[in-house]
C-alpha cells in the first residue's frame, strides 16, 4: 500500500471510519463535491470508488451526511443573509432574493422534471 494514501480510513468490510463521516460533513458544509472530497482523504482508487458509490447512494450513511451537511450550511448563509437584510444591507437583501428565486427554481426543476 502506497504510505501516501489514507486508506486506514476504511475498514476491512468496506466501511468507513468515523472520522470520513465527520470529513464529509465538514467539506459538504463548504460546497464541496463528492469527488473533491475524495481527492481530499486520498483514498486509493479502489476505495474511492467504494465511497462516490456510497455517498450517491439515497439512504446510505454517507449520502445523509453530506446532503444534511450541505443543507444545514445553505440554512445558515439565508439565516445570515436575513439578519443583514434586516439591518438594511442592500447587498444582503438582493443576495436573500436571488438565492430565494434559484431555490424556487430548484425546487419546481426537481418538482416537475425530477432534476
């Protein structure tokens, strides 16, 4: 095995260790890819494979992790955009509309075309 790969990461079974469920959270919360996460913990091929399989799979502890993660990151930068809104920034306030219009845009894409 290759020193330089973190292939400890992943058990015997095929499962991760605690410490990529934190990492892929951390790195969701930050926009990142599935992909870029992986390139990050440096799995070997054999084992990102394994887990791009496993974090685009609905359901999987991997997948919930980053979607949550992901998610909770966006709620944070509306709530902070409101605050400032609220406060009479006029760049928050136009940032707190475009990202209500694209979030509506999403959702009817996702609603009527399953995208």
């Amino acid at each position: 095995m290759d020193k330089n790969k973190k292939d400890y990461l992943v058990f015997p079974d095929d499962t991760f260790a605690p410490i990529v469920s934190e990492k892929v959270k951390e790195y969701a919360a930050l926009g990142y890819s599935p992909e870029r996460i992986s390139t990050l913990l440096g799995f070997s091929k054999k084992f990102e494979a394994i887990f791009l399989l496993r974090i685009r799979t609905p359901g999987d502890s991997l997948y919930v992790d980053y979607h949550q993660a992901a998610t909770l990151a966006q709620v944070e930068v509306d709530r902070k955009l409101k605050d400032l809104a609220k406060e009479g920034d006029l760049d928050a306030i136009k940032a707190d509309a475009e990202r209500t219009q694209e979030r509506l845009e999403y959702e009817l894409r996702h609603k009527y075309f399953g995208i």
